[in-house]
C-alpha cells in the first residue's frame, strides 16, 4: 500500500480543491452560456426618407436557426478550451501547493530532525521557535518544554542512581567489616583446641560484629522506611520529643562534663510520631557522640512563619564549610571520605534526618560552626490544628 508523505497528500488536497472548484467553474459557465446567449428581438425595417427600398428584414425562425447555430459553435469551442485552462490551472496548482506544503511543514521537519539526533546523552539541543507566533510556534516551544523535562528527569535519575549505586556499595563494606571479623574470630579461635576462656571471648567478639550488623541494618530500613513516604499521621509536638532525647542522653552528657542548653518552644506537626522520634534521637545522638569533653550542646523548638523549626548544635572538632553539607550523605564523611559507624551515628544519622525531614516536606540545613562543631536546623510545616500557646521550657544542665 502506497505510504504519501504529509507533504504529498497536504499537495494533492490542495489540487483537488483547486481542480474542483475550476471544473465546478466550467460547468456553470456552459450552463449559463448554453441556455442564456443569442435570443435577441428582430424588428422589421422600412425604407428611410430618402425612399430607398431595404431588404425585407429576416423572419423570426430564421434568427433562431441562425442563432442556435452560433450557440452551438460557441459552445462546442468552449469545452476544449476550458478544458485546456482546467488541467494548466491544475498543474499550477500542484507545482504551487508542493511548494506551500514544502514551507508550511519545515517546522515540521526541523522538529522531527531534532528529536532524532537526541539521545539520552544528548538532551541540550532545542527546537529554534520561529516567528511570528503561530500553531507551529507553540508547538515548537512545547517541545522544548517536553524536552526541559526529560533533561531535568534524566539528570535526576542519574544522580539518584549513582547515590543508589553508592550508598549499596557502603553498606555492603560495613556489612562486611562485621562478618570478616566474626570469622576471623571463629577460625583464629578453632584453629588447635580453644580453652574455655578462648570460646567465651570468640562468642563475645561474635556477638559484637552481629550487633553491628542488626544497628547498620536497622538504620538502613529505617532509612528506606523515612524514603518510602508517610504512613499515619499524628499530631506530635518536637518540643515534647525533644525533651524525651535529652533525657534518654543525659547520662552520656552528664559522663562527658557536656553543658545542655534547651530552649523548647511549642512546634507542632502533623506526621509518623516513630519516625519523627527518630529524627531528633539521632540529632541529640550525633550532638553528644560527636561533641569534645567539657563542650556544650543547644537544642531549641518553636514556630517561625508557618513552619515548626527545631535548632540543635553542639561543639566538636572543626569542620571545613564547604563539607558540611555532605555529611547528609550516608557512610559519608566530608569530601567523600567513608567512616565507621555503628548505623546510627554519623554514618547513617544524618541521612535518616534529611530523609524524615523531606518526608514531611521540610528541609534541613546544615552548616559548621567557628570554632568546631555543628548547627543543624530542621524546618517542618507546622500543624495548623495543634493547641499552641504553651509556656516555654528553659533549663540549663551541667
């Protein structure tokens, strides 16, 4: 079956209509020329006053013989002439409508050619927008709008794939780290004949390395869970959560001569309360693991604009500005530098944090403090519903 091109068939259209209309035109010329030409009314002549005879003028049936004569022979020359004028306006038509079909689909084209010189690896090319604006103008600048985002979706995937494809290849080294010392600890131990004492410690440096596996695998689903989305909410007050992570770390602070400073305002939200827990029981956690002896640790809640903002920053060793921010990432420290973690720490803390945070649809900000240490700033949006208006807590630890 004979496949036209647009162009092909937007020409023939245009000839049919053009042949059509002129044949239809030439049908009603002869129409009107055959039933309309030649009836004149012949008068009968006399002589004049110079008294001349004239001939006797002709009889009626005569001029109608003599007219229908001519009609006929009119008529008979305008079919082939028309005819002729019919199949050159044609041809005209078609050379004229392929040319008009030609610049009516070149935006069209340069369409189509753009699109397949674009590949995954080449999404930077656009469709030029001509002028004036017309349908093909918009349609042009709808391309390109397609395009921004397949580009912009393109650049996602590929930056969530490699952070996939980093973020498995670390957690299977710290999975590793666990069972290569498990089984180191097993052959060294069975290697000849173990004492008791010997098979007491293997089982303890065991226990150990599967501890750390159950915390790094506990963490990471954690983590899948925080990206997962929402499950329930719940109205839950950061204040109230805050407090219970002071008290659960007040021990550890207390061992490392760690001055608490609280300042916790009402900030309500609406979320998953295990997974907001989480995120200020890791943020505490990091605060006090990660601070110096005899250092200091501020934590602070409250509302700011529609949004329920948490504070916390404690001292530490001195971080660079720029790495502050990659300390988001998971068994990232700094430029890209893997640590040992326990699966809460800073391994995969942080990374739980943002990843609660983003689930809520907050945003967290992380940026070193002069001196050392960090501060951290979670903002969520606040549960409008919530009963605020709570007096603050204020209390200082040594």
């Amino acid at each position: 079956m004979l496949r036209l091109t647009a162009r092909a068939r937007l020409t023939l259209l245009l000839t049919a209509l053009v042949a059509v209309s002129g044949a239809g035109l030439a049908g009603l010329t002869y129409l009107l020329r055959r039933n309309g030409v030649f009836f004149t009314q012949l008068t009968p002549t006399s002589s004049d006053s110079s008294g001349i005879p004239h001939p006797p003028p002709p009889s009626e049936a005569e001029v109608r013989d003599i007219a229908d004569r001519v009609a006929a022979e009119t008529l008979s020359a305008l079919l082939p002439r028309a005819g002729l004028a019919l199949v050159v306006v044609t041809v005209v038509a078609a050379v004229l409508g392929w040319l008009v079909a030609g610049r009516v689909l070149r935006p069209i084209r340069v369409i189509s050619s753009t699109a397949q010189r674009l590949s995954a690896e080449n999404l930077t090319e656009r469709v030029p927008v001509s002028t004036p604006a017309d349908e093909l103008s918009a349609l042009a600048g709808t391309v390109n709008e397609m395009l921004d985002r397949i580009q912009r979706g393109v650049a996602e995937r590929d930056r969530i794939l490699d952070s996939q494809r980093l973020f498995t290849a670390n957690a299977a080294h710290e999975l590793r780290t666990p069972l290569t010392t498990a089984r180191t600890a097993i052959d060294v131990t069975l290697d000849g004949n173990p004492s008791r004492a010997e098979l007491l410690a293997m089982t303890g440096d065991v226990r150990d390395a599967v501890e750390h596996m159950q915390r790094v695998l506990n963490g990471l689903l954690l983590l899948s869970r925080s990206q997962a989305g929402l499950g329930t909410q719940e109205p839950v007050d950061l204040a109230a959560v805050a407090t219970a992570a002071l008290d659960a770390a007040g021990a550890r602070a207390a061992a490392a001569d760690i001055a608490v400073r609280s300042e916790l305002r009402p900030a309500p939200v609406s979320g998953e309360p295990v997974l907001l827990e989480r995120m200020i029981f890791n943020l505490v956690d990091n605060a006090v693991r990660h601070n110096r002896a005899g250092g200091q640790l501020a934590i602070g809640t409250g509302t700011e604009n529609g949004r329920a903002v948490l504070r916390i920053s404690n001292t530490g060793r001195e971080i660079p500005p720029g790495e502050a921010q990659t300390l988001l990432e998971p068994f990232v420290h700094g430029q890209g530098t893997r640590v040992r973690t326990d699966g809460l720490g800073l391994g995969l803390g942080l990374s739980i944090v943002r990843a609660v945070a983003l689930a809520h649809q907050g945003r967290i900000e992380v940026t070193a403090r002069p001196g050392g240490g960090l501060g951290i700033t979670v903002e969520l949006p606040e549960d409008s519903m919530a009963t605020a208006d709570r007096p603050a807590r204020q209390r200082e630890r040594p």
